[in-house]
C-alpha cells in the first residue's frame, strides 16, 4: 500500500507540475495595455524548463494569459517596469513545451519582448520568475494582419559589385520569424534585395553602418522557410554571408530585431567559379559526309561561366547554333572562328 501511494503522489505531482490549468488564464486581446503583478494571487506550477530547454529554475509564481486571433496577424507583446527577473513565454497549448517563442532577457534590459508571425487560434503567454522572482509589470500585447511572406515585389535589384544605402524605417513589416536560425522577434520593418547569379559562384555579401541590430538572411525564393544562410551577430555589428550559389534568383532580406530599424550600406561582390576555357577540349571537329563530300560537324562545348555566340568563317555568321555541320565545296584552308563570351567579364 505504501509503494502504490508514493507512485500515486509521483504521478500527481507529475501531472500537476507538467502544465498549465486554462481555466487559471486571464482572458487578453490585442490592442490591450495592462498592468500585472505575480506577487499575489499567482502559484508556481512550473518549475523545469520552458521551450524544451533544460533549465530548472523556474521557481517564482507564474501568470498565465489567454488571447484568440481570426486571422494570420503578426503579434508583437512586451513587457516593462519589472523590479526582479521576470520573463515570458508563448504556447501553443497549456504545456510549456509546446513553445513558439521565448524572451529572457536580463533585468538590466529593462524589457521583455517576443514577436512571432501566428495562425488563427488560441494562445497563451506565460509570465514566469527566474529563481523565486516576483514584481509587478506592464504587458502590452499588439497585432497587425499579415501574409507573413516577404514582400518580393517591393525587393530592390542588386547587382555584382554594387553597394546600395537606404533605412530599414522605410521598409514594411511582414516577418516576425523564425527564418533560418529558429528565431522569432523580429519586429522591425524588412528591406528585400534581388539578386540574379548567371551561374555557378561565390557570393559575398556584407551589410554595415547600422545603429541598431539588423540580421541578414539569403533566400533561394520569396519565402522566409527558403532561408539558406544567415549573419545574425548581436548590436550594430556588420553582418556578412559568403557561400558559394548555383545559377538561379535569390533574395536577401534586412530585418530588424525587436523592432529595430536602422540605416545600412549593403554590398554584393561575387568571385567567378569558371574553370579557364581551352579551346583543344571546347571544340570538337568531326567528319559527317558520306566519303563523296567534306561536310564536317563541329560542336562547341564549354565549362560553366561561358556562352556560345556565333560560328564565323572571315567576316561571314554561319550559325549561332553551338552544334553546326558546315559543307566545304573544295579542299583547302579556311578559318573557322567559333566566338563565345565569358559572362563573368563579359
């Protein structure tokens, strides 16, 4: 009997302390401005980590809050005026596993703050203290509709060796995250860049001059989930992205963290993967008659990096097909010139 009560109580306790009660939520909506405290009427239910981590001290009182959204909104809640070290998480569900974003701040910071891009439904902000903390607050919970992609329209064009100035207070928000590296909070307005890579190549990209923190993301399409790379330094440190991309359309985004907005000079340089041309191996010479004529075939193969123009004889355009069979009408010399052009140079 008495091992069947300790299991019992374990499994009490484990239930209890394992996630949240929703009829224990304060009903919150956006547009709302409140002040809270978890110095009274609150119990610490949770003591483990939040988000998967494993932290366990997790020891203060918790406030939970409950808000529903119709539509796809980007939510943006922060918190301020605390006197000890509070922080907040954002669930899908009572479980504080099931965690979509998380701030934790230090309480020099002076502020809490989780952006994230949110389908329609039911979600709940978790206010907890970090080893017994307890203060009062100010929460303040913000949304604003959202297709939640970049807007790729607006991206302006960059080109190879060009460097482009502008502030990101002139841009639209639209991501909140998480892009590549799992974050979200990304409040700030974005600025888009396009960029076209002909073929095969280095890409490097570097973004300086800031005044508050910007990270950069390259994308391979007008997606943030098509995130390949990413600079995500803290502050107003430059960030930069070298990697080496295939021939295609690729966007790089600016965005700025927990609503940062800040001006930038973004540049674009890229090194030429060309394998040099030789042109014993770029053309290929075949006899294609019937042993009564001198119809030859000639093929005009080349490394990436390189495009074929026109087949000439002197001054004469024969063909601009790469793969040309030519009848000569006597023996002789003839100067067969096949023109091409390297893209990378031009």
């Amino acid at each position: 009997m008495k091992h069947f009560f300790t299991f019992l109580l374990w499994y009490v306790s484990l239930q209890v302390y394992g996630q949240f009660d929703p009829l224990t939520a304060t009903p919150i909506q956006c547009g709302n401005q409140l002040e809270g405290t978890t110095t009274v009427g609150c119990h610490n239910v949770v003591s483990a980590g939040y988000c998967g981590s494993n932290y366990n001290q997790y020891t203060g009182p918790e406030k939970l809050y409950k808000f529903t959204i119709t539509t796809p909104q980007n939510v943006s809640i922060k918190m301020a005026g605390m006197s000890a070290d509070l922080d907040m998480f954002l669930l899908r569900s009572t479980s504080p596993a099931d965690c979509i974003a998380e701030s934790s701040l230090p309480l020099t910071s002076g502020y809490e703050y989780i952006g994230a891009y949110l389908e329609a439904g039911t979600y709940y902000l978790v206010i907890d203290g970090w080893s017994n903390a307890v203060s009062d607050y100010k929460l303040a919970l913000n949304c604003a509709p959202s297709t939640g992609i970049p807007l790729c329209n607006f991206a302006e064009n960059l080109s190879c060796g060009q460097t482009l100035t502008g502030d990101t207070k002139s841009g639209i928000n639209q991501i909140q995250g998480p892009y590549c590296n799992q974050f979200c909070n990304y409040g700030g307005n974005e600025k888009i860049f396009k960029i076209e890579v002909p073929f095969k190549t280095i890409v490097n990209l570097s973004a300086t001059g800031f005044v508050a923190d910007l990270d950069m993301f390259l994308l391979s399409a007008c997606d943030r989930n098509a995130c390949i790379a990413y600079s995500g330094k803290s502050g107003v440190n430059s960030e930069n992205i070298s990697v080496t991309l295939n021939q295609g359309t690729y966007y790089i985004v600016l965005d700025g963290y927990v609503n940062s907005a800040s001006t930038y000079s973004i540049t674009y340089t890229c090194q030429q993967n060309t394998t040099p041309l030789n042109c014993n191996d770029a053309i290929v010479t075949n006899y294609s008659g019937d042993g009564s004529n001198l119809r030859f075939n000639y093929i005009f193969t080349a490394p990436q990096g390189y495009t074929f123009l026109r087949w000439k004889y002197n001054t004469t355009i024969l063909s601009t097909s790469s793969n040309v069979h030519l009848l000569f009408n006597a023996s002789g010399n003839y100067n067969i010139c096949a023109e091409y052009l390297e893209v990378a140079t031009g």
